[in-house]
C-alpha cells in the first residue's frame, strides 16, 4: 500500500514518512503567543477535517518546512487552489452521501451510496485531469500527481467505476407504474400506452390567447423516505431482481471505495487552504507574509516588517492601523532585552517573536516581507498570571517555580519568551533575580526575547540587545508601537499615561471642581 503526505516528505532511505503520532492537545506556550486564537480562527468552519492536531506539530528540519512551503508556493496559484477547493467541496458531498447510517430502508441506502460512489469516480477523473494541466513545482503535489494518475488507471478504480455505472444505468432503465385504488396502491411493471397529450395540446392551441402561467408542483430532492414510498421500491425490486441485485452486489464489494491516499489528501490540504483564506483578508489590507529562511544551526536572525497575527486580526476586522515592527540577531547576540513605557506594545512584540517561529516551524508564510529563522526545539514562555484564590504560593514563588521549570527544559536550541516576571517584589530583588536568570540562558546561548521594566538587564552588550518601545516626541507622548533598537532610556512615561486618562493632580483637581 503506497505511503503518501502532504505535510511530511517521505524518508527515502527508510521507506517512510516523517511523521509522528498526532497531539490533540495544544502546547503550553499557545495561550501566551495567542496561538489559540490564531488556530482556532484559521480552523474555523473546516471542524470535520479535525486539523488542530496539524498545527501542535512543529517542524525542526528545513528540507521538511521547505516540503511545506513549496505545496502553499504552488497553492498561491488562483486557478489551481480554486479547483482543488472545487475537489474539496465535492469529497464533502461524497461524504454526506455514503453516511446512510441514519436512514432506515435497506435499498433507501443503497441507492445513496451508489450516488456517492459514482460522484467519487467524476471527482476524482476530474481532480486528475486537473493536476495534469497544472504547473507544479512542490514535491508534495508533484507526488500525488502522479500516484492519481496510477490510481485511475489500476484495475480497482476502473473496476469501482464501471460497475457503478452500469448499476446506475441498469437502474435508471426500469420502468413502473402505481395503480391507486381506494386504500390501497398496486406496482407493476410499466405498460406502454397512447400519450394523449400532445394531440389535447394541438386541439387546445388555437384558444391560446398569452402564456399561461405555470401550475406544474416542483419536488424537491430530499433523502428521506416514507413507508409508503419504501414499500413501492420493496415491490419494484421484486419485479426487476436483476438490477437490485446487481446494486446488491455493487454494495456488497465496494464497501469502502474512498482511497486512503485521496483521503489523506482531501485532510491535509485543508492545513493549507484554511491558512491562506485566514490570512488573504490580511494581505489585501497590504500586510505582507514571506517564506523564512530556516536553519537549525545558523542562529543569526532577521525579520522584516512583522507583526503580531492574532491582534491583526482583530485591527483589521475594527478596520484599524497594523504596526509591524523589525529585529535582527547578528554573530553571539542571542536575546533581546525590550523595555519602554507601558501599553508600548513591548508584549504584542514578544507574542510576535514567539509567534513568526513557531509559524515558521510549521511550513507556513509568516508575517513579514522577509525573515530568516532559526528552527527551535522548544518554546517556552513565562507571562504574567493572575493570582488565584486555590493557590497558596504567593506571585513571587509562583514566578521562581515556573522560571525553574523553565530553565530545565531548556536548551541550546530553545526559544524562551519572557515577560514582565518578577513584577510583584522589589526592584532589588528583581534585578536580582532576573540577572540570575539572564546568566543562565546565556550559558545555554538560547534564543530569547525579555519584556522587562529592569533597564540594568541591558549591560551585557555582546549577547544582549536592547530594544525599546518610542513614543512621539512632544507633550503628549503618544504610543507609536514600534520597537526600535536603542539603549534603554530609564524612563517609564508614567506622566504621559496619567495625562492620557486625566489622572494628574491638575486633572483630579479640576474633576473635583
């Protein structure tokens, strides 16, 4: 049985795919980077295709993203994806007609599942002659181009598509008629009789004054059945054994006719689609997604005019200014110490760090016009929690149990994410403990970006940069949300944001007035 993934190229050497057991459950780290938020918007509407699990597996070898990147590359084909979405939409439908679980009379289903098997055949042929026209460059798709192309030509499909047609050819022929009498009903087969209503038609047509208007009741098509009409068909199929025998058999021997192949295809293309219809809104508002440069050796990094995905969402949607923002990391600098005034933007910037390598880690387009990444073991983030009524550790040791948890979990391919710890103590003892922590992480000469109001944190210049959020310069000091590279200022705009929300003594005073 031929073994085939979108999402995982085959290990030639092994005869297998890359793949692991699927995670059901989303990691630590997602609620702090609102990666929740981003996978439940893009996986909304596909629940059948059960993709979250797709998007708990990161990638940490760069053949394996750019397998990933090439599909969506190819994908961002207008005509391709329309036709594959096409392909999509019809499996749906192939789906809801084989589940006859639910309906009651044997022939009742039968009959759907014959619908579903001949629609199974022409969406495949056409998914087929499809690829063949396309131009393809991503080996995931290349691939399963030519393994359709087998497929349809085996004996097994042409044997599942030449009985159903025959099946439903056979049963399209039969012919019956329904004698109703009071109380009762009798089938027969149909006898041919004079059509008297072309010639009543004829005599009628010289009264025609104008169009009359239509009176003739349109049947919907529905799935259920009455016993009324499942009687009718018990008593056809005693009159025409040899079709519904044959239907019989049909049934019998294709029980399950969908290839597995197709549809692990029909799944995992969907991580793509759903990916791309999230972020087309976006890129239409002309934000920008590129294709990292990944590497699991190469720890220099750059990115260009990111931003922070989830919240871009919700601007946009609010029809809202997008701020993106940029770093590098370039020979031993391994992590970024943000400081600045509060509401800067300084956590949106460390959700966006987090974010671009985890998405990046996926195959996927991240935001930016252009990024080179490192690929990391781990992600591992420690954001600030509320206190809860349940929990008798006070915030400080609940902080230093998790920093510890943290920090043997950690190694030199991780990515650490921190913000704002150490909050609830002293400036002293912060500054303490943070120094202790920062030690630590460089000695592992981990990735990390550092949200923190503790200035002193930047001294370390040849592994530490030093970023900071800017305001405008002026009275008002307003927040631009651009994270820049500069040495931290010292100043915590406390002012600026009593003046904002008119909490000043001035302001209270003439409240109070």
């Amino acid at each position: 049985m031929p073994s085939y993934s979108l999402l995982y190229e085959k290990d030639h050497l092994h005869g297998k795919n890359q793949k692991e057991p699927e995670k059901n459950d989303q990691p630590d780290f997602f609620a702090d980077l609102n990666l929740d938020q981003i996978v439940k918007a893009v996986t909304a509407g596909r629940k059948e295709y059960q993709l979250a699990p797709f998007f708990y597996q990161p990638l940490r070898d760069p053949d394996a993203v750019n397998y990933r990147q090439e599909v969506i590359r190819d994908l961002e084909n207008n005509s391709l994806r329309t036709k594959i979405q096409l392909f999509a939409g019809k499996m749906r439908e192939v789906r809801a007609l084989a589940a006859t679980k639910k309906l009651e009379y044997e022939y009742h289903k039968k009959g759907w599942f014959l619908e579903a098997a001949l629609l199974y055949c022409e969406v495949v042929e056409t998914l087929t002659r499809d690829l063949q026209k396309a131009r393809l460059n991503s080996r995931g798709l290349s691939m399963f181009r030519e393994y359709m192309g087998t497929y349809i030509s085996a004996s097994n499909f042409r044997s599942l598509s030449y009985s159903a047609r025959n099946v439903k050819t056979a049963m399209a022929d039969i012919k019956y008629d329904v004698i109703l009498q009071s109380g009762k009903f009798t089938v027969k087969p149909h006898a041919e009789e004079a059509d008297y209503s072309i010639e009543i038609e004829e005599v009628f047509k010289k009264f025609k004054r104008d169009d009359a208007q239509e009176y003739l009741v349109k049947f919907h098509e529905k799935r259920g059945m009455n016993h009324i009409e499942a009687k009718t068909l018990e008593f056809v199929a005693k009159l025409f054994p040899e079709p519904f025998s044959a239907l019989d058999i049909f049934c019998l021997q294709h029980q399950s006719f969908i290839d597995h192949v197709i549809q692990s295809f029909d799944r995992e293309i969907q991580f793509y689609l759903s990916y791309l219809d999230a972020i087309a809104e976006l890129k239409q508002r002309g934000l920008s997604f590129c294709y990292p440069r990944v590497s699991v050796s190469d720890k220099e990094e750059q990115l260009i005019d990111g931003f922070d995905l989830a919240l871009a969402r919700v601007l946009s949607s609010q029809d809202q200014t997008v701020i993106c923002n940029d770093f590098f990391l370039k020979d031993q600098e391994r992590i970024i110490v943000v400081t600045g005034p509060n509401q800067g933007g300084k956590t949106t910037f460390a959700r966006m760090f987090g974010q671009v390598h985890y998405l990046a880690a996926l195959g996927l387009p991240v935001p930016g016009k252009e990024a080179r990444l490192f690929l990391p073991d781990h992600i591992l983030t420690h954001f600030e929690r509320q206190e809860e009524a349940g929990n008798l550790r006070s915030k400080l040791e609940d902080d230093l149990s998790r920093a510890h948890e943290i920090l043997l979990s950690t190694s030199s391919d991780s990515l650490l994410v921190l913000n704002e710890i150490f909050s609830s103590t002293t400036f002293k003892d912060a500054l303490y403990l943070s120094q202790r922590i920062r030690t630590q992480i460089m000695k592992f000469d981990a990735l990390c970006v550092w949200v923190t109001f503790i200035d002193e944190l930047t001294d370390y210049p040849d592994k530490l940069v030093s970023m900071a959020a800017t305001v405008r310069s002026g009275e008002s000091n307003d927040r631009t949300f651009k994270v820049v590279r500069k040495p931290a200022d010292g100043l915590a705009y406390a002012l600026s944001l009593a003046k904002k929300y008119r909490l000043t003594s001035e302001d209270i005073r003439e409240s109070i007035r």
